[in-house]
C-alpha cells in the first residue's frame, strides 16, 4: 500500500514531536497510536533524559494500548513514528498485537548519519522491524520528512557532544 497523504499528515505531527521531544533536551523521536477512524488515541516522545534510557514512546504506546484498547482495537490501530522502532519497542508493538507500523526515517539510515557525524555506536543493533516482528505492515521511510528530522537528530549529536 505504501505512505499516502493521510500519512504524512500524521508522520509530520511525529516530527514535531521529536522536535519537542528536542527542545526539552530529550533525543527527537516522537510517535502516535491512531485508531483505524482516525482518531489520535495517544502521542509521546522520547522521555530519556529522566535517566531511564528505555522511555522511548512506542514502548509507551505499547503499554498504553494493552491497558486501553482490545485486541481488535489494538490490531486495526496504526503506530506513526519519527523513526524506526528500536528492536525493545519493535518486540513490545509485537506482544501488543498491534497494527501497521508507518516510520519517518529507518534505524539504518539513523545509524549511518551517526557514523558520519563520528557518534559513538549504539548500545543495541540496528535491526529492521521486519526482523523482530516478521508479521507486521511496516510502510517507511518517508523521503519527504527525512531532511526534517535528520537536521533534529544532527541537533542533538552536536549538542551531546560540546
């Protein structure tokens, strides 16, 4: 099916909350839980800085759907997110049973601008959703928003590493 317009719509929200997330000194990553009527059921960003360095928001989506939403509910509703979900947040959407999973920018190609820009590697490897939840729709990257929320991740790099 791929990215559509509708998409977009939201995908450019999740950017604006990475760029929230940012401003709070947090890393850029922000994401939504939609339902299948179109109705945001839930919005975070990145919450690392509190010192608990798994505070990603589709973690938190994950737990908030299996406490607010059925199984069926839960399965039609689509996750929006500035980035590819990590490989924790990618196994905590699976457990959920949760639906498609729509991202901005892929691990991979966060992954390389880290390298270029001389960022330390990452703790956990870069592994695609595919990989960890073989049975989920995953549409992404979207090539529009990419220079967006590159330039909010280039941010942060230059500001973790003064």
């Amino acid at each position: 099916m791929g990215i559509n317009d509708e998409d977009l719509v939201f995908l450019a929200r999740c950017v604006d909350l990475a760029e929230e997330s940012l401003g709070l000194g947090d890393e850029p990553f922000g994401s939504m839980l939609v339902a299948d009527s179109g109705e945001v059921l839930y919005r975070g960003h990145n919450e690392v800085s509190s010192g608990d360095t798994t505070a990603h928001p589709e973690l938190a989506i994950s737990q908030w759907a299996l406490r607010n939403l059925s199984a069926l509910e839960r399965k039609n509703s689509t996750v929006y997110t500035s980035g590819e979900h990590c490989p924790m947040c990618a196994a905590a959407h699976g457990w959920a049973g949760l639906g498609r999973i729509v991202f901005v920018a892929s691990s991979q190609m966060l992954e390389s601008w880290c390298e270029a820009w001389g960022a330390p590697a990452s703790p956990v490897a870069a592994l695609p959703i595919s990989q960890v939840v073989p049975s989920v729709r995953i549409d992404g990257p979207a090539p529009s928003l990419v220079p967006r929320i590159k330039s909010l991740h280039h941010i942060a790099f230059e500001r973790q590493r003064s």
